[in-house]
C-alpha cells in the first residue's frame, strides 16, 4: 500500500473508530501472518504489556496462522498505532 492510500485509509478508519465506538473500548484486530515464530513473535511483542489476549489459529495445511488481538485502548489514534506497527512486520495481512 503506498502511503497516500495508507494515509487515505487511515483517516477514513478513525473517523468510522470516532463515529461507532465509545472510548475507551476494546478493539478486536485480525492478522493472517505466514506461519513464522518470528514473524508471531514480533506480532506479539508489539501488544506486549497491553493486556492484549491473543488467540492463534493454524490454517489447515500450517503455511498461514491467524492471529486475533483483543486489546483495551483508549481511542481511535491508539488502533491506528497499533496497525501501523504491525504493518512494518513483513508478509502480515490486516484484516
């Protein structure tokens, strides 16, 4: 995604955030990630001492495991932080 879109669809993202949760809320983020202890492992760091409850699914045939994220945040520019963080992580798709 080229920062433009990025920037588009991040802005487009906290203004439904603003407009559909109270704050603060619990977010629920999905990620498909390539099944990699490293790539899982940088993943969870990022919502390390969040009290993030991480849940992880193996694809049928182990080449892909989906992670669920529920973490308590205090607002719209805290989700954003978040995805942004995960972007960096290589081959992770946002769900």
């Amino acid at each position: 995604m080229d920062t433009k879109k990025s920037e588009e669809f991040f802005s487009r993202l906290k203004l439904q955030l603003e407009e559909t949760t109270k704050w603060p809320a619990d977010y629920l983020y999905k990620f498909i990630v390539p099944t990699d202890d490293s790539k899982i492992k940088q993943i969870e760091k990022i919502f390390d001492n969040t009290g993030a409850v991480i849940e992880s699914k193996q694809s049928k045939k182990g080449k892909y495991t989906s992670l669920s994220v529920t973490v308590h945040l205090e607002g719209a520019d805290a989700v954003i932080v978040k995805y942004k963080q995960v972007g960096a992580v290589e081959g992770v798709i946002s769900l």
